[in-house]
C-alpha cells in the first residue's frame, strides 16, 4: 500500500567553512526536531551535511520547517540550512531509515532541493502542489533568513510545544525561562514575524495537499 507523506530534504549552509563539531552539532539539533515531530519520522543522515526527515501528515510541512531553521538560528555556533519539501506518495520500505525509501515523495523534495537558488531556505513541491503553495514556502524562507538570533529563540520556543496541535507557550512562559520580560518577547516575536507565519502555519494545517490534484 502507498502512503501520501511529506519528506523533508535539507543540506547544511556553509558546511565546508564550518568545523566537526558545529556540523555535528546542527546534526542533533535537526535529529532532535524529528523526535518532537510525530511518530516514523526516520531521521536520516546523508554525505555529511545532507539530512531528511519523513512527515506523514503532510500538512506539517511548513510548522515544521519553521521549527528547525529556528532550531539553528537560535545557535550562533552551528549552520543554518537549506529544506526542500516533497508531497505525493512513498513506496513501503522494512528499512530502519530513508537511505533505500523511494517514492514520488522523494523524488519531488529532490528536485525541489537541487533547483532552489543559492539565497532561498525553504521549497516544495510534489503532485498536487499549486503555486500559491510553493509561494507560501518562499515567503516563510525569507522571513525566517531575517531573524536574529535572539527572535529565533523565541520563535524556537514558540513553534515548539511538542505538537502543531497542542497548545503553544505563552510569552509568559517564554519570558520567565530566557529570563527577560514578556513585552521582549512581544517585541522579538513581532519582529520575526510570528503573527503572519503563524497564520501561514495554521492555513496548511487546515487545507491538505492532495496528490491527485484536489485540495481541502
């Protein structure tokens, strides 16, 4: 049986400037977003600085690509990345990982990763993906390259309750663990745009992605 998922597809930036151990360390930060991202998400490692993740709702593509590009911005320390997403179907696989998966899924996040400019962060593609959709992704990117790293903390935190569904933490609650006040963490979460890209979050979340073409 073929399964509609989203495969995320993600390359480190700067990798050949950055030492071992700050790629290593982006490494367990992604791997660590793939743990709080849903059940199967079979991180897998590839060439050193390349990654993908499995999602098998797929309308947490965009959630979940936020979360990580905050993940890394937040560490000034580590690189940041690229993410491709690919939508459609995955063909069954007994492997523990995604190294031998194939599928129309892999395929599209392939392409989308090898024809994104050098400047973007985020791409989709895949069946069914119409255009507003990929636009959406490019904007998020854009947004998510101006953050500082102070505002990708809060927006870490923020996109981070270990579920899209569950409900977020408060500034307050932000406020209290980095130790600032909560009208700075209004002011970091305004400045990163937190208003409209979650509103961009909850638009996916409420329209699926269909590979045959149909949305809602």
């Amino acid at each position: 049986m073929k399964h509609v998922v989203a495969i995320m597809t993600g390359d480190l930036i700067g990798s050949t400037d950055a030492s071992r151990e700050a790629i290593d360390k982006a490494m367990a930060i992604i791997r660590d977003c793939a743990d709080r991202l849903g059940e199967h998400t079979h991180f897998t490692r590839f060439r050193g600085d390349g990654w993908q993740i499995r999602l098998l709702h797929p309308n947490d593509s965009l959630w979940a690509s936020l979360l990580i590009l905050a993940k890394l911005r937040s560490q000034a320390d580590v690189p940041g990345c690229r993410i491709a997403v690919g939508i459609g179907e995955e063909y069954p696989t007994d492997a523990k990982d995604l190294s031998t998966a194939m599928g129309p899924a892999f395929t599209a996040a392939g392409h989308a990763l090898d024809r994104m400019k050098p400047d973007r962060l985020l791409a989709l593609d895949g069946k069914g993906v119409d255009l507003f959709r990929k636009l959406t992704f490019t904007i998020a990117g854009e947004l998510a390259g101006r953050w500082t790293t102070g505002q990708a903390e809060a927006m870490a935190m923020k996109l981070d309750p270990g579920s899209p569904a569950d409900e977020r933490l408060s500034n307050e609650a932000i406020a209290r663990q980095l130790g600032i006040t909560r009208q700075a963490v209004d002011a970091r979460l305004r400045a990163a745009d937190y208003p409209l890209l979650d509103e961009m979050i909850q638009a996916f979340l409420a329209d699926a992605v269909h590979p045959d073409g149909a949305n809602g």
